[in-house]
C-alpha cells in the first residue's frame, strides 16, 4: 500500500504536479499489486478523476460533498 496525501495537484504545481503524471503512476503501481490511496482534496479529486482507468475508484469522502 502506498499512501499519497495532498498530491497538491493542478495547474500552477507545474509538470511533477500534474494529473495526468500522478495517474500515470499510480497505475503503475496498481500493476505491480501495489494500492495506492490517494487523500486529495475536493479540488484535487475533480483534477484527478478523468486521468484515471475505467475501473479506478471514484470515491470521495460524503461529508466534503
């Protein structure tokens, strides 16, 4: 299990910070038997979500919505 917290995502962050990348590698770890889980705030998860596989979780806390 690997834990990422607050990837600080978006485009101001520059290229080490974008989606894109983060999903990138968090499917590389998914394909070595690694879970990632990924805290991101309600701001970031908007960024994240369309860079991940159709099977990614697409989860968010409810309390936040």
């Amino acid at each position: 299990m690997v834990l990422v917290d607050e990837p600080a995502l978006g485009p101001a962050a520059g290229p080490a910070r974008d989606p894109a990348t983060l999903a990138a590698g968090l499917g590389r770890l998914r394909e070595q038997g690694v879970v990632p889980v990924v805290f991101a705030t309600p701001a970031e998860h908007e960024l994240l979500v369309p860079h991940l596989g159709a099977d990614a979780p697409r989860t968010s806390c409810p309390a936040r919505r």
